[in-house]
C-alpha cells in the first residue's frame, strides 16, 4: 500500500473558504535513486497479456530503449529505475505502463469532471439562470475569481455573440472556479438545504467541505498525469476510486457505467515483471 492509498480512508478535512489553485503545485519528487543504464532486454510477464491497453508497448528491446532515452532523456526515465530494477525489468517498461496506466484514466476523470462542473452548475441555474451577472453571487467571488468570470464570458461572447449563454461557461471557467463554489462560503447560497439535492448519489450526511476534498483529490490527480508526471506509485488505484465516486454522486447508475467499462484495474495488474 502507497502513502496515497494509506492515505485515502482518513476522514475528510474542512475546506478552506479561498480558491483552490488549478495547477498542480508539487510536481513530484525527487528521482528515485537507482544505477544507470538499460537492462540488455526486457522478459516482462503480466497477469492478463491480452489487454489492448499495453499490448505493443512492452516488453522493450536495447533498440527502443536507446530510442527512448534520447527522446525522453536519462533523467526522466531515472526516476522509474529503482521500480524496473525491483520487477527486474527495463525502466522504459515501467515508463510506458505508467504511460498506458494515465491513459486508463482518461474515461473517469473526463466523467467525473464534466459531470460535477454540471451538478454544481444546477445549483447555480437554480438560484439565477443569469448567475454570473447575480449581483449577490458575485460578491461572494474573489477579485482572482471575479476576474476570472469575466474573461470567461468575454471570450465566450466573442466566440458566440448573441448566442452566448451561460452553459458556455461551465466549460471555459477552471476546475478550479468549480470547486470553489463547494466551498463553506458557498454554502448558503448555492447548498442551503445540503449537497444531497444537486449530487443525489451522495451519502445524505455529505457536506459541502466532503465535495470540495473530493474535488480536490481528482483535480490534483487530473492535473498530475496531465503534466505527464509519475503515477504509478501515487495510489492509483484509491484515485480511480475517488473519481469513480464523485461520478456516482452525480449518478450511481453512470459511475457503474463507468466501471465496468474502465481499465484502470486491468492497467495496475497488468505490472511489467519479469518472468
């Protein structure tokens, strides 16, 4: 078990009231220490050879590993020698099941996303179909925030004209901008009664705060394999949770959908090792 999975069963921690940053602040750590160079070639065995997920990218031979490491460069691929050197494998093979690992998540965190910007939308078409120029609403953003809106909707206008509506900005706005709104200073105006009305999936004690450390796990994790760093050793698999579950507070019947259609599991299983 990772310290990302130990760490996923604690309780849930109350939000802070300012905005989130949309960029991933710590980018990793340092290179795992490990001797240089390539295995001469790779015996890798997995649990299920047949997934199309990583059939075709490993095992490697010296030819792509050479070709690799002048594309990816020596230090990169450094910080996957001491894993490759535990399963008795190249680093390039643990670099590219990384790589087939991050694209398993494209299909839970695009659900996850997409359907938590729109759920915290219909909190806000529900106080105003023309929330972002409500007067009260606007007042409760920062000025970062508030300035933030209004590039969204100047751009989205100069994109659509007349037929700009606020539906263009659930899109346009951060993640960021969303999870914010799950805030404690958001509660009154958006969640009076509870989240329970708007993610009807959720459990009916979920708070606000519980929304926004939801968020908070699947936006990090989003923006981490977006800037293509390690995840393999980050507790993948209580991530795929995390996002399997803000889906589900949206809809129970989509994150099922959802999960029996990802291949997130298969992925991890499928663990270059030698054989």
């Amino acid at each position: 078990m990772t310290a990302g999975d130990a760490g996923a069963g604690k309780k849930l921690g109350t939000a802070p009231v300012g905005p989130p940053p949309d960029l991933v602040q710590r980018r990793g750590h340092e290179p795992a220490e490990a001797p240089h160079g390539n295995l001469p070639v790779s015996h890798v065995t997995t649990n299920s050879p047949s997934s199309d997920m990583v059939q075709g990218l490993f095992p490697t031979d010296l030819t792509d590993q050479t070709l690799l490491t002048l594309g990816l460069s020596d230090p990169r691929l450094q910080r996957f020698a001491a894993a490759a050197k535990d399963d008795g494998v190249a680093r390039e093979d643990t670099y590219l099941w990384n790589l087939a690992l991050a694209e398993s998540f494209h299909l839970p965190l695009h659900m996850a996303e997409v359907t938590c910007r729109n759920t915290i939308h219909s909190a806000l078409l529900f106080r105003d179909p023309a929330w972002h120029k409500n007067r009260i609403f606007r007042q409760e953003l920062s000025a970062t925030l508030l300035r933030d809106l209004d590039q969204a909707v100047a751009d989205e206008t100069d994109k659509h004209g007349d037929a700009m509506t606020c539906h263009h900005l659930v899109s346009a706005l951060s993640f960021g901008f969303w999870q914010y709104l799950a805030t404690d200073k958001m509660k009154r105006l958006l969640f009076p009664k509870g989240i329970k009305k708007n993610f009807k999936g959720a459990p009916d004690d979920a708070k606000p705060h519980d929304l926004y450390n939801l968020i908070e796990s699947v936006r990090l994790w989003r923006n981490r394999i977006a800037h293509h760093n390690a995840i393999f050793d980050k507790g993948p698999a209580s991530k795929y949770q995390d996002a399997l579950k803000l889906i589900s507070w949206t809809s129970v019947d989509l994150g099922n959908w959802v999960s029996k259609r990802c291949k997130v599991n298969q992925v991890i299983n499928n663990r270059p090792r030698s054989s």
